[in-house]
C-alpha cells in the first residue's frame, strides 16, 4: 500500500477515529473499574475470600500480554482496521458470556479472556493513533486520549455502586457490550488504514529473529519496563482500594468511589498539562518534570503508612500528587519509544505492551502480597520501589537516546 502521510489538522470526521478507539479502550477500563465496588458482592456470591478482589486485575492484565507478541505483525502485514475491528467483536463477546459464570474460576476466567482485549488497544490501536498524526498532534491525542479512558476509573467506581443499587453485578456486562458496539459502528466509518505490508512475514522464526533484536534494543527495553513502573502505583491503587477501604477501614460503597476522585483528577490534570506542552517544548521535558511529583507523592504515602498504618487519606494524598506525574509520562515516553526502533511499530507496540502490562501484573501481585502481610506500610513500600526504579530507567533511557543523537 502506498505510505499514509501523518495527519497535521483536525476536522470531525477525523476526530471521530481517535474518539471511537477511546470508546472502546473506556469501555475495556470501565469493564474493571466499574465493577470494582461489586467485587466484594462478587467473593461473597462465590463464597470466597477478598483477595480474589485484586486476582481478577491480574487475570485481565495478564491477558493483555497474551496475544501481543502476534497482533502486532499480523497488523503490519494486514492493517491496523481489520485486526482492530475484530479485537472489538471479540470483546463485546466476552462481556456477554460473564453474565453466565456460576463460579469464581469462571468469573476470573472470563476476566482474563476480556484483558485480550488490551492487546488489541496496545498493540494496534496506539500504534495507528502514532502512524496518523505527526508527533506534537500524536501526543496531544494519546494525552486527551487519556483523559477520556480515565474516565472509568474516576467515573466507574461511583457509576458502579449506582448501578449496583437499582441492578445486578452481572447486568453491567451488557453495557460494556454495548459501549464497544458503537465504537465498532464508527470505527467501521471512519478509522484510515495506515499499515499494512503484505510482504511482511508472520512466520514464527521471522517473528522471533524480530523480538530478538527488540529484546537487544536498550532503549525499546528501559522505555518498556518505564512505562509498566510507573504506572504500577495507580494499578495497585485500583485493585486494592476496595479491600483497604472497604473491607478493612470499613467505609462505604459511596465513600470508597468519593476517595478515587481526587487521584484520578489529577492524573487527568497531569494529562491536560502535558497537552498543553506538547509541540512547545522538547518531548522528553514533560517526562524529566514529572519525576518531582512522581517521587514525592509516592515518598509522602510511604511516611504516611509507615507513621500510621490506617491514613488512608494521606495515602490517597500522596497518591494524587504520583497521579499527577504519572499523567505527564505516558504518551510522550510511549512516542519515544515505539520510534526508538526500526522495526515493524505493530511489533514494537507488541513488545512494549507485552513488557509493561506483565510489568503490571507482577507490581499488583507484590502489592497484594505486601499488603496482606504487612498492610499499607508494605503496599506504599511496593510503589516506592516502582518509582525509584522508573526514575532509574527513564535516566538511562534518555541517556541513551542523546548518546545515539550526538
């Protein structure tokens, strides 16, 4: 196919394509967070304990690592739409069947079949919002874009404990169903093709001689394990919120959805600084700023736990301030990057997507483990240590960036 030319200007039609992808990547969030204050109904329901709160996280995180490694090129050679489209289907399907499980292991089953559904958004959908817009509209779209999808974890707790007043746990399922229908019906309309090289191979040697040299390339690995870093505090603030605030402080559905607020307003705050900056000043200055509030707030809800094990509002405190970093790294650091490499940007954006979602998971599992040994003490210790280990990363990344420049 002949080489998209990277879209400068916005109009409505286009605005729709980054819009829609973002429907179904609210819907794929929502799909967790919504359900979040209904999980303990969930345990009880299937008659166990609260820690398969945060396992059902982890069985979506995990599925998002599944099947990366071959969306990726299967969407270099055949085109972003077709994979994209079918990724929507698949999810939509998934949602539907969850209203039928009768046990736990069916349910988190489920969960992890859904997480697919991440594969399709990190290893297809970003890499096509990257290949359609130059770099400062790139940017500004994966941060407005960002915007949007943290809707869900700011909107869905509170949308979740509504909901499960006048409906069922299972009935919500059908509304994420819906959610990513639409974004299917417009996608379909609008989102260009801007991939798709038939002569790309998908055989299993190419595609490992291809992961060999993304695995080699320093940058691709530092900028990887980067993003998976520093976005572990948030993931593990989400999976168990629930069991500290609900089930161990013993707030309420209400209240527990009213202390997500501030965290997630200023991740999104984050967000809306860093699109303000984009094409004003250097891509990597956004990323070298938001270590300061990173490791300071992630250092404030450490003291805070370790003074007082129950502050769960200075913890939520020092956790806004995180929030806030956190909301300045991701796009820019992702465009960096997936054009820090030659190869193929499906199987970069495979790559990446593979290393920080099972980045994630394994950060979730550390955290629950610290917490239910240790409780919030060890819960902050965990995300003290992704901080200062993303920090690390992010100093040699950029350092081998200006290396290869100079």
């Amino acid at each position: 196919m002949a080489r998209f030319q990277p879209i400068s200007q916005l109009n409505g039609r286009i605005l729709l394509f980054p819009l829609a992808l973002v429907l179904f990547e609210f819907a794929t969030y929502i799909a967790h967070d919504m359900i979040q204050p209904g999980m303990l109904i969930v345990t009880n329901e299937f008659e166990v304990g609260p820690e398969w709160v945060s396992t059902s996280l982890t069985a979506y995180l995990l599925g998002g690592v599944v099947l990366q490694w071959l969306l990726g090129p299967l969407s270099d050679k055949f085109g972003r739409r077709p994979v994209m489209l079918f990724g929507i289907l698949f999810f939509a399907t998934a949602c539907i069947l969850t209203t039928w499980v009768n046990s736990i292991e069916q349910f988190v089953g489920l969960r992890f079949v859904q997480g697919i559904s991440l594969c399709f958004i990190g290893a297809v959908g970003y890499a096509a919002i990257q290949e359609a817009f130059d770099e400062a509209l790139a940017v500004r779209m994966m941060a407005l874009m960002a915007n949007v999808a943290l809707l869900a974890p700011l909107a869905g707790p509170l949308a979740g404990a509504a909901w499960l007043t006048v409906g069922s746990w299972r009935s919500m399922f059908w509304l994420f169903a819906a959610c990513s229908a639409l974004a299917f019906i417009v996608l379909w309309q609008v989102m260009p093709e801007t991939a798709g090289d038939r002569s790309h191979s998908v055989a299993l040697p190419n595609l490992a001689r291809s992961y060999t040299r993304l695995a080699k390339d320093r940058q691709v690995m530092y900028g990887s394990f980067a993003i998976g870093l520093v976005f572990i505090p948030i993931l593990t603030w989400v999976a168990l919120s629930p069991v500290i605030l609900m089930h161990d402080e013993g707030l309420s559905r209400l209240h527990y959805a009213l202390l997500q607020l501030p965290v997630f307003l200023a991740m999104i705050a984050g967000n809306l600084t860093l699109s303000k900056l984009a094409g004003r000043v250097p891509i990597e200055q956004p990323v070298k700023f938001a270590a300061w509030p990173i490791l300071l707030g992630l250092s404030v809800a450490l003291l805070a736990n370790v003074l007082n094990s129950h502050s769960y509002l200075f913890l939520t405190a020092g956790l806004s301030l995180y929030a806030f970093g956190a909301g300045m790294v991701n796009a820019g650091l992702y465009r960096l990057t997936l054009y820090a490499s030659d190869e193929g940007k499906g199987s970069v954006a495979a790559m990446l997507g593979m290393i920080s979602i099972l980045t994630l998971a394994i950060g979730i599992e550390l955290a629950k483990s610290g917490y239910f040994s240790g409780g919030t003490p060890w819960f902050s210790l965990i995300n003290f240590i992704s901080g200062l280990l993303w920090f690390g990363l992010v100093v040699l990344f950029l350092r081998e960036r200006k290396s290869e420049h100079d």
